[in-house]
C-alpha cells in the first residue's frame, strides 16, 4: 500500500469520525434541549433522526453523481456540507433551524459514505481491504465517543451553541486533507462517466445489504440515544454513564478492528451471528436490568464484531464499475430505516413511560438483522458476482 493510499484512508476515517460526533451530539446534550426548548422524547427523536432524513432521497442520487464526475467532486463536496451544516446547526435560533441545519450536515455524509466504499475498494486490496473497511466503519463510534466525552463540558464553558459548533471542527480537517490529498488510483479500471446502474440482481443484493447494514446502525444509534437518559434516570452517576458510553462506543474500536481479523480466519458468517446476537441481548439486558457496565461490555465490544463484515459483504455485492452506483442504493435502504428509527423509539419510550422503552426498540431492530443476512447468504451464492467475494 502506498503512503498516498493511507493519507487518503486517514481523510476517510475523520469524516467518519465527524459523522458520528454530529449524530450523536443532539442526544448527548438531551439535558439542556428538553427543559430548554419543551421537547417530547418523540421530539428529541425527530431532531436526532433529521441527520439522517434526506439521505433516503439523495443516497442513489449521489452514487450517480460520483459516476458522472468522479470522487474528489462529490466527497469534497459532502465535507464541505457536513462542516457548513455543522455550523448551520450552532447558529441556529430554535429546533427548527437545527434540525435544517442537521439535515444538510446529513446529505454531506451520506456523499462521503457514498463514496467511500468505492475509494476504499480501488486502493486496498487482500487483507488490507478489510481492515481499511473496519477502520472507518469503527471512526464512526470513536466520533459518537468523543461527542459523548467533550459536549458536555464545552456546554458548560461556551453553552449550547458553541458545543453544537465542534461538531464542524472534525468535518473541516477531512474536508483540508481530502482535497489536498486524493487523487485517482493508478491502476483503477477505466469506469463509463454515462448514467446506468447496476443489473437487477446486483441491486437486489445490494437492498438486503443495506437492510442488515440499517438493522445494525439504526438499532445501535437508537440505543446509544437513549443510553444516557436511562441511566441518569435510574440515578446512576455521571461517571458511570461516561464509562458506560466508553464502551459502547471507543470499545466498539477494537471490536470492529477483531472481529475484521476473525472474519477473515473464520468466515464473515460465524462473526455476524455472534456478534449480531450479543448487542441484541445486551440491549434488552441494559434496558430491563441493573448492571449497566457489564451489558456495556457485552454490546460495545462482544456485540461490536460485525460491522467491517456487513460493510465489506455491501461493498462487494456489485462489480466495481458499478460501486459508486451500488453503495448509493445500499444507503438509500439503509437511510429508510435509519431516519426513522430514532424517532420510532422515541415513541417506544414514551409508550413505556421512560428513555428504557427506547432502548427495548433498539433491541428488536438489531435482532432483525439476522434475517436480512442470512437472506443476502442465500442469495449471493446463487449468483454472481459476488458469489466468491461475499459469501464468508
């Protein structure tokens, strides 16, 4: 591997650090919107899922688009919305103008993750494929990490705005790197710039993809949206929610890191069930029972094994001239669940009557990620071209 293809790698995995810290910052400051603005859980959850709202309708467009005038365009142009949208964000003078703010942030991503699988498939290859694919699939965790450890004290020395306003910090810096950076792979095969996509069969793998990709990330965001709220809730400390969070998300790191590596000893199938398996249970355990560090463990770091396989398993479900297209419709499906699960639990957690009911819902969305795999299982080895690449 070049130097070039790591300082790409480096870019990739700062937007996605970004990613997830803009995400997770609305639920990290729950405490200060609620009594500030009189939201509704139901509300809170519009607000957290507004990041993810346009992607439905601009996930293929935007594969298209990186067909039509190549990555650097449409990546350094989704960096450039998730820093100005950040920034949209702080300024804002109520929920509404976040909320716009957010969803602009939330198309600027969905152009970079767009792209990313793409980029990543024409510079690493072997081993270092999914490695690449673990390390920026886990930079989202360490950004909802990092949201987690420095927004509340940046809400208390510069107030709501000025903490809404680091969110654009990270975005900025991949934006620097990515245009200063990136250039063509030199041995990338020559890729039609025409509009077309990929054949019926590629597109249906690459659905049931992104459906077990929007089980794992929706079922995952939502509980870490609520997380906070339970704990404080049933009067744990502010040191055990800061632990707790710790390892849901910063563990999540070498979880994803292993379970890349074990994947690729044992197969992608043995490290999506057990890991799918143990962040389910340990999201109903979490919500049900005490013990809050120990179900923390059992869902960041057990249950945190298989999202480089989903991700490497939705990558290679087209041939690579019709990737940018490809991982367009994979986020489109993912983003028809991902936008309205935040706000879908939410609604659990009102009908519970607490933040628990939120994370019960979590739970089951997980669960159902079991299905959708062994679905796209079945199909990827009746057809190809996928049928060596991704079925493990």
């Amino acid at each position: 591997m070049t130097l070039r293809a790591w300082f790409i790698l480096a870019a990739l995995t700062i937007g996605r650090i970004a990613f997830g810290y803009q995400f997770q910052s609305i639920a990290t400051l729950a405490t200060d919107l609620l009594p500030r603005y009189g939201l509704t859980y139901a509300q809170l959850g519009s607000l957290i899922g507004a990041y993810m709202i346009l992607g439905v309708f601009t996930a293929l467009p935007l594969g298209l688009a990186g067909r039509r005038f190549g990555d650097r365009i449409v990546l350094s142009t989704g960096l450039f919305l998730m820093t100005a949208g950040a920034a949209w964000c702080a300024l804002a003078g109520g929920p509404g103008g976040m909320a716009a703010g957010r969803a602009a942030a939330g198309v600027g991503a969905v152009a970079m993750i767009v792209m990313q699988g793409k980029i990543i498939a024409e510079w690493f290859t072997g081993r270092f494929f999914m490695l690449a694919i673990s390390l920026t699939v886990c930079a989202f965790s360490v950004g909802m990490g990092m949201a987690q450890l420095l927004l509340p004290s940046l809400d208390a020395a510069f107030g709501l705005h000025g903490a809404l306003l680091s969110g654009a910090v990270p975005a900025g810096l991949a934006f620097l790197l990515f245009a200063l950076g990136y250039s063509t792979p030199p041995h990338a095969a020559p890729v039609s710039r025409t509009f077309s996509m990929p054949s019926l069969r590629e597109c249906a793998l690459l659905s049931v993809a992104g459906l077990t990709w929007m089980t794992f990330t929706a079922g995952y965001s939502a509980f870490a949206s609520y997380l906070p709220a339970t704990l404080i809730l049933r009067g744990d400390g502010a040191a055990v929610v800061a632990v707790a969070m710790t390892f849901l998300t910063w563990g999540n790191v070498p979880a994803t890191m292993g379970g890349g590596g074990m994947a690729n000893r044992f197969g992608n199938l043995p490290v999506f069930l057990f890991g799918t398996a143990a962040m389910a249970a340990g999201m109903a355990g979490m919500a049900l029972f005490g013990w809050p560090l120990a179900w923390a463990v059992i869902v960041g770091i057990v249950g945190g094994i298989q999202p480089g396989v989903i991700m490497a398993v939705g990558t290679l479900s087209a041939r690579p001239e019709n990737r940018a297209v490809g991982m367009g419709l994979f986020y489109m499906v993912y983003y028809l669940g991902g936008a309205a699960a935040p706000a879908l639990s939410g609604v659990a957690a009102d009908a519970w009557g607490g933040p628990a009911g939120g994370l019960l819902a979590a739970a089951a969305l997980g669960a159902f990620g079991i299905p959708c795999f062994l679905l796209h299982r079945m199909l990827s080895r009746r057809w190809s071209p996928v049928r060596a690449m991704a079925v493990g």
